[in-house]
C-alpha cells in the first residue's frame, strides 16, 4: 500500500509541475504598480550571439499618456531568459525605445536584455497600453554600419495573421 501510496504522490507532484510554457501560457510579470500588463506581440526568430546576429525591437508609443514597455525572451525550449521588468522602459507619448538581446556597437542608445547567446527563440512585447507599434529585426551586431539586417515578423499575441 505504501508503494502505490508513494508512486501516487509522485506522480501528481510531477504532473503538477509547471511547464516551460513560452510566450503562450507563462505568467505576464508586473511592468508597473497598479497598471496591467498586456502581452501585445510575439515574435519568432529571435537569436542572440549566434553567427554575431542580435536581435532588435523598436517600439514607439501612440498613447497620449506614458506607458511601460517590456521585452522578454524565451529559448527554443520555452523558457524564460530575462526580467522585463528589470529592462522595461517608460515611454512619453510619441516616444520611442530600442531593446536589444545583447549590446551592439552600431545600435546607441539601446536597453539590453543580456541573455545568454541564443541560436534560435522567441520574444513576447509587453506594455501597460495596448497603443503603440513595434518593429523587431535581426542585425550584425559587431559592425558600424552592420554589415547585415532582416526584418522579423511580429504577430499580434498568438495569431499567425502579421501585424507587420
């Protein structure tokens, strides 16, 4: 009896364990007191070192009241590898902010996520308001002028349908 009993508590405490869920299911942190977060965009592709390709977000707001934007990254696995919290930024209205996964000599100024290198990912946009637009792109990161850039596509939250 002791043995099922034990094969039962293990099997709910392992089945009940959370899963790296990615930018679907993972809890959305807290940008600013008292304010919502919205997880806004998604976007595939991202890379971080790899090849000396960084990825890049620019947003600006289209609010008429500041607003707090974050980015946070997630590995091809699902989990998380920054704080966007630690990293958001506080947009004036009209303003704009360039994250990067990592410093890029070309690209200044810039908020870097300082993840780990990275050969494939992706990344969920964060804000306190839903009004305002983002681009995100990969770049040479070592160059002045980079040497290469593409852009990435960034869907709304979870729909494949482009908001770009």
């Amino acid at each position: 009896m002791r043995y099922y009993l034990a094969v039962l508590v293990a099997f709910l405490t392992f089945a009940s364990a959370p899963a790296n869920a990615g930018i679907v299911d993972s809890p959305l942190p807290v940008l600013s007191a008292g304010e919502k977060t919205h997880h806004v965009f998604s976007v595939p592709g991202i890379v971080n070192g790899a090849y000396g390709i960084d990825s890049f977000f620019s947003c600006t707001s289209l609010d008429k009241v500041p607003i707090r934007v974050g980015v946070e990254v997630f590995n091809s696995s699902g989990s998380l590898l920054n704080d966007a919290t630690a990293t958001s930024a506080l947009l004036s209205p009209g303003a704009t902010v360039l994250f990067a996964t990592e410093y890029a000599a070309g690209f200044q100024p810039v908020i870097d996520l300082d993840i780990p290198t990275l050969a494939r990912g992706s990344a969920r946009i964060l804000a306190t308001s839903t009004k305002f637009a983002c681009t995100a792109f990969l770049a040479d990161s070592v160059n002045i002028p980079p040497t290469s850039m593409v852009s990435l596509t960034i869907i709304a939250k979870t729909k494949q349908k482009a908001a770009n």
